[in-house]
C-alpha cells in the first residue's frame, strides 16, 4: 500500500509537501503519520471509495461515503490546515505555473525531456539537483520567488531553510 506518490511520473517538490499531475500541485499525507496509522487511514479511505461507487444510486449513502473520504484525507493531512507548521501557504490543487514552484517545476519537465532524448547526462542532473536545493542542501522554503537561484539575502525573495 505505497501512497507515498514517489513515482518519478508525479515527481515531488523539494520540500516534500506535494506531487504534481499534469502541472496541478497536490498536497502529500503528512510524513509524521506512523506508518501503521497511515495504512489504517488509507484502508479507511479505499473503503469510502468504494462506498461511493456502491451508493450510486442511494444520495444519502453517497453523501455519508464522500463524508468518510473527507474526513479519511483530512486525517491524512491532504485536505484540511496543512501539516507544516512553518506558516507557508498551502498551494494545494494550484497549477504549478501560479505558485513559487514554477522554475522547480520547468527543471524537472526539461529533465524529463532530456532522460527521455537521451540528451542529458549524470552531470546535468546532478547540477539541476543541486540547483532545486541549494548549496548547503537544504530544500527552499515555500515562500521562494519563481526564480529558486535567487539567494537569500542578494535581495532575492528565495530562501533556503536553515539559513
């Protein structure tokens, strides 16, 4: 039961609060679930599912199975107050062109391109890596320009965590 959207198809932003699926953000569950309360919650939410495929024909059974899907990805924290605790904005179901992760998001669809040509080596993906978290390896904050090689404090908004 791997809901832990690390699909290279859907890759994850730097800081690891979202996935993207044809350019929209979407949040991830909260990695300080245990994992045994995790799989609880994602049998939880499997169930309401397929509840609401079951109750096509019942309006208050389906509103009751949607009510259980809800609440199952709240407790999963991809719905709800996000799960960081860095007051950062939840870009949740934002194109990804609106948001800060916008540059993030154009290295990672031109190293798609590239692995895809066979035009870009180790070297260039390590550097695009290098280039998504910074010199100290730290992941930017959310609150990054669109431009993440602006550094902190050279007058671009950019920042990287723990500086």
């Amino acid at each position: 039961m791997d809901h832990d959207h690390t699909n290279p198809d859907y890759p994850n932003t730097p800081d690891g609060r979202y996935f993207v699926v044809r350019g929209r953000l979407w949040r991830r569950s909260n990695p300080a679930l245990e994992l045994a309360e995790r799989e609880r919650l994602v049998r939880e939410l499997m169930a309401a599912r397929r509840a609401i495929l079951k109750a096509k024909d019942d309006p208050e059974a389906r509103r009751a199975a949607r009510s259980g899907v809800d609440a199952a990805k709240r407790a999963l924290g991809e719905r709800g107050p996000p799960w960081w605790t860095d007051g950062a904005p939840d870009y949740n179901r934002h194109m990804v062109a609106n948001t800060p992760y916008t540059n993030w998001f154009e290295t990672v669809s031109a190293k798609d391109a590239g692995m895809a040509s066979g035009e870009l080596g180790h070297e260039a993906l390590a550097a695009a890596s290098d280039a998504l978290v910074g010199d100290r390896g730290a992941p930017l904050d959310q609150d990054q320009s669109k431009d993440p090689q602006a550094g902190a404090g050279t007058g671009g908004r950019a920042k990287l965590r723990g500086q």
